[in-house]
C-alpha cells in the first residue's frame, strides 16, 4: 500500500511511520481476549519504563480519548475532600486545567505567570507557605502553546518539601524530552498516543504513584468514566480496561513503542533537536521573530510572530503549503498573533528543507516581501 505521506508542523497528531500506520489493520478481535489483554499490560510496562518509572513503585492507567482526559482525570481523581488545587498557570494548557477545576468546582489557586515567562519558584514557595490546605500542585512541562519549558524539577521539589502531591502535564515531552519520574519529582505525568510516540489519536494514559492512586479510592468521587482509581482498580483485577479501548490505536500504540525503543531515547531526542534547529534556521532567513527567549524553549515548538505586512494572511500561506503535503498550525497566544511549526513526528532535517522552499515560496506567491518585517 502506498500511503501518501504529509508533514505535520502542529503540535500533533504527528507525521507517523508506515510501520505504525499498517499496524492498525489487523484481524478483527474482540479486546476482552486474554491475546489483547497481554498486549495492553505490556504496554502499561513500557509506558512506565520509557520515563524511568519503577514498575513497583509506578503504574500507568490507560483512557480511551484524546489527551485532555488526562487531566480530567487528575485533577477530578486526586483531591482530597476540603483540600486545595494549586495550578502554577503559564500559558494555554494550564489554564485548560483551571476550567477544568472550574467545572467541577473543585477548591484551587490560580497562580498565573505571562506566556513568555518561567513561574517564579518563590511565588509557588509563598503560596504553598501561605495555603497548608493546597494537596495537589498541577503544572505543564513544555507549554504547547508558547513552547516554553517549565523547570519541573525545581517546582516539583518545592511541592514535595510541603507534603504535596505533584502534577505535570506532559503530553507535549512524554517520548521526546527524556524524562526520569523520581530526578525530575513528579509524582504523575501523561501523554497520549498521537504526540511523542508517534502513533494515532484515542488512546491516553496517566502514568503515577501506585500508593497514591490506592488511596485516592476514599476522595470524594467527580467523575464515572474519568475516575483513576476505578480505572486502575479494573486494570489490576482484570488486566483490561473498563470500558472499550481504541482497539486499533492500541495496535498501532505497540508498534510505535517498538519503534521508540528501536530508535532510543537520546537519538530520537537529538533529532527532534535537530529538527528544531532547522526550524530556527528556516525562520531566521526569512527575518521571522519568535516569542520565548532562546534558551527557555523546550525545542519542540517555535511560536512565530505574524509579520507586519499588510499582505500577510496565514490562511492562505498555510493553505499553499497544506496543498503540498506540509500543515503548519495556528498560534494559542490570547494578546499576540502567532503561528507554530513543531518538531514532532516522524520527521528529519530534510523535511523541514524541503517545508521552507515550499514556504518561501507562498510568501513569494502572496507577494510577503522577504525578509519579512516588524514595525518594531
Ligand atoms: C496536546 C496537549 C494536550 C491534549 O490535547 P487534546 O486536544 O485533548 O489531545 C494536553 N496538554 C498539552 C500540553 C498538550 O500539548
């Protein structure tokens, strides 16, 4: 089969191999066969082993659905009754977590930082300090948004010398920025499917402290089918999940790790950087501005400027592209104009040569004068 292949510049689903894609077509089977059930606690296991999680002291519970059910489940599962949330909020995903607090209600303290800073480890210090009733402390690794690198290890350390629980949202480093759940002090992270691992969308998974989800069966219950104590509980009776899993997604899932473990942790890190460098090369010849400082970029995604010319139009500049097989994806920055090219996927330096000849080129056709240019 030949399948075409595109190159996906958003910050995922990413750009997968043939192998993954294939895997997904596979005999028709019912998942409750003991056959699935080996293949899915596998891949609980590994779904540990890849952020160095012991598998006594970790587990990894796995959700049907796309990676915000994740922190649902977090956030609705691990708060203790008459205890406080406390979100260390700079940018666009925690702030998804905040009004997931808010639908639930749930007590918690918005700690908000700008879009193109680091949290400020005193402030996080101070509020803990000040709210001996905050339990959980939630944070994003790499903001998706901005592509900023939160420094989880310095707040996760703070949070633990106040007896808290610790949160990170991983899903946009998980499989790419390597990551050790004991070094960097998290306590639960999470993915999905179609990010870092370079499989499809529909399968999520929180990976924690086995204690911790044991005794968060007495908090008080939010959720049915987002509660991650009676996940776990029916993974550990039944090896399955309780309700139906994205049975091809799983299929594709396992291939995808294969593939991970094949290509190896650092290698696979060192060519999303080389990637991302491309990225920063591409933008610099055409005089495009970022918006993170350098050195505070996870290296996964540049947030781009839009440039100050009055025929600029990204619609049409991504759909020239789009056209030729490269999406590139829109900004999530509330007071600036921005779009994103990201490193994930299965992709290499060449592709991303390959995207800015096609790039230049839209600009050229929409007559964007090249290098492109800022009033300030
Ligand atoms: C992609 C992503 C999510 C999940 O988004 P979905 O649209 O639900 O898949 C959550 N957090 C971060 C940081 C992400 O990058």
């Amino acid at each position: 089969m030949n399948i075409k292949r595109n190159i996906l510049l958003n910050p995922g689903p990413a750009t997968t191999t043939d192998r993954v894609k294939m895997a997904q077509v596979v005999p028709d089977i019912c998942p409750r066969e003991k056959e699935f059930e080996e293949l899915m606690n596998q891949m609980r296991k590994d779904l540990v082993t890849i952020v160095h999680g012991d598998q006594k002291k970790y587990t990894c519970v796995m959700f049907t659905g796309s990676g915000t059910l994740n922190m649902d489940v977090c956030l609705n599962s691990l708060l203790p009754k008459d205890k406080k949330i406390l979100i260390v909020d700079n940018g666009a995903y925690s702030s998804r977590a905040v009004e997931i607090c808010e639908y639930y209600g749930l007590a918690h303290i918005d700690l908000k930082f700008n879009f193109d800073e680091r949290p400020d480890l005193c402030k996080i210090e101070n509020t803990l300090k000040e709210n001996p009733d905050i339990a959980l402390v939630y944070t994003t690794h790499n903001e998706t948004g901005t592509g900023i690198m939160n420094p989880i290890k310095e707040i996760g350390e703070i949070v633990h010398k106040y007896n808290g629980v610790f949160v990170v949202d991983t899903t946009s480093t998980y499989a790419m920025v390597p990551i050790n759940m004991d070094r960097d002090n998290i306590d639960f992270c999470m993915a999905s499917a179609q990010k870092g691992l370079m499989s499809m969308t529909g399968l999520s998974f929180v990976i924690g402290n086995r204690e911790m989800i044991i005794k968060s069966k007495d908090y008080p219950k939010r959720s049915y089918y987002c509660n991650l104590y009676l996940q776990y509980e029916f993974f550990e009776k039944t090896g399955q999940m309780h309700f139906t899993p994205p049975v091809q997604t799983v299929y594709a899932t396992a291939e995808a790790i294969k593939e991970y473990f094949q290509e190896g942790e650092i290698e696979k890190w060192n060519r999303h950087t080389r990637v991302f460098e491309a990225i920063h090369k591409g933008i610099e010849e055409l005089g495009f501005k970022d918006v993170i400082k350098r050195e505070w970029q996870t290296g996964l995604v540049v947030s781009i400027k839009y440039p100050d010319d009055p025929n600029w139009d990204f619609e049409r500049v991504h759909d020239y592209c789009y056209e030729r097989g490269f999406t590139i994806y829109p900004g999530k920055i509330a007071s600036t104009d921005t779009f994103r090219l990201c490193s994930l996927g299965d992709i290499d330096v060449c592709d991303i040569e390959e995207f800015f000849k096609v790039f230049r080129e839209a600009l050229e056709k929409n007559n964007i004068s090249i290098p492109v240019g800022y009033k300030k």
